[in-house]
C-alpha cells in the first residue's frame, strides 16, 4: 500500500479522497479509451464509478517492491474493475458471443480466399446475412473486444494471462520469453499491417499513441459510433488471422 503520510481513521479518509482528486482524471480518461469497445447506451458515469472502485483497491494493494510505477499499476487495476462492471451487466448474451466468433472465422476465410482484406458486404455474402444484421451482430458484440490487443496473450498450457499477471521484475525474465514475446510482436504487427487503411490508422491511434473514442472521432472527422465500428471490425479481423497461427497469441 502507499505510504500513508497521516495517521487516524480520520485523517485515512481524507487521504484517500486527496488521492481519488488526484486520480480521478486518470480513471475518466481510461472509460474514455474503453468507450471505443462499448455500445452508445453505456453511460461514461458508470464506468467512471466502477473505476474509482478500481482505484481504491489499487491504493490498498500497492506494492512498491513489485518494481512499477503505481500508475501503471493503477490503470489496470482501474480498467479491470470497469471492465468486471461491464461483465456484471451481462448484456452480451451467449448467442452474440457466438455470432461474433463465426464472423471472426469468416473474416479470416474470406481473406485467405481474397488474399486481401475482406469488405463487409463479402462477408456478408459468404455468410448469406444481410449487411446491416452483419454490422448489428459486430456492435453487439463489441464489450468483446474489451480484452483486445493489449491483452493477446496466453500461457504455456493455455490460460489466460492478464497484464496485471505479467507484471514481473524485468530482472527475472527469461531470454526465451523476451524472445517469445518479440516474436508475438512481429505476428502482431504483420497482421495490422494488412488492414484496411481506416483500421489500421484507428487501431494505431488507439493503441500507439493512446488516443480516446472522442479524440479520434476528431482526428479522422468521423462520428465515435463508425471510429468504434472500424475498432470492432479490425480487432474481428486480427482476431481471425492471428488464430490461424500457431503461436496461440489467445
């Protein structure tokens, strides 16, 4: 936990609402990153609610020793709490789960066949759906992607790693994970590389130069609702191309 320069349950509580003042620019601009993943009914206060949450917890369990700076450590234990919110809604029924995972597929195998990026209409086609219900599937599906580029990462024997679970001393990393890492890297950018050019300059400003819905909306003159249908429709093509590697990158 961070040093607390007060003593008193007191003086504790006006510690922690300093530090949540302090922070709390910090936790709106994560919900306005995640909002890029998030359909328009999800109200920006509540994911700020659920962050501060976040945040509280990060300044319980923060450890100095672990050898990171307490706002990287912040940020992922405040986007985890968002996206634990998120999940709790459970608005994203299993039916569209799996409606997003055949879209993924088909992405893919009509890429493989094209051997270029796929147009929307084509997939529509080669899944004999009407383009507007394809697009309404990609939307409904979007608390998807929440786990979504920074997080295309799994163990040896499959599970999922988390960022937070990757939060280790740089000194005790092997030379073969340092390898292994660089080389899902290089995976990771052959396929962005190979979107359309929309996408890839949404997914570069999103994850390169760490850029919100509303900022990139404005960047590219385009309204937030296309800026995360082009998020959604490159994470859905990544997905499926880096599937089809043998790396298992999920």
């Amino acid at each position: 936990m961070i040093t607390n320069p007060y003593e008193g349950a007191t003086s504790q509580g006006h510690w922690k609402i300093e530090q949540i003042e302090k922070y709390l620019p910090l936790v709106k601009r994560i919900a306005g990153r995640l909002a890029i993943a998030l359909p328009q009914h999800v109200d920006e206060d509540d994911l700020i609610g659920y962050g501060v949450f976040g945040l509280l917890d990060a300044l319980e369990r923060f450890d100095l020793a672990r050898g990171v700076k307490f706002e990287t450590y912040a940020n992922l234990r405040i986007r985890g709490s968002m996206i634990d919110g998120l999940r709790t809604m459970d608005w994203v029924p299993h039916s569209a789960r799996q409606k997003v995972k055949h879209i993924q597929e088909a992405f893919a195998k009509v890429e493989a066949t094209l051997g270029r990026p796929a147009e929307v209409d084509e997939v529509a086609t080669y899944l004999q759906m009407d383009v507007r219900e394809l697009e309404g599937a990609i939307q409904q599906g979007q608390m998807l992607n929440l786990t979504s580029l920074d997080e295309l990462s799994t163990g040896d024997e499959g599970e999922n790693l988390s960022p937070l679970s990757m939060l280790k001393d740089p000194e005790a990393q092997e030379a073969f994970q340092e390898v292994e890492i660089e080389e899902q890297h290089k995976i990771l950018a052959n396929a962005i590389e190979k979107l359309p050019e929309k996408e890839k300059l949404v997914v570069a400003l999103y994850y390169q130069e760490d850029l919100t819905l509303k900022e990139i909306a404005a960047v590219m003159s385009l309204s937030e609702s296309r800026i995360s249908q082009l998020h959604s429709q490159a994470i859905l093509r990544l997905r499926g191309r880096l599937s089809r590697q043998k790396k298992n990158l999920f």
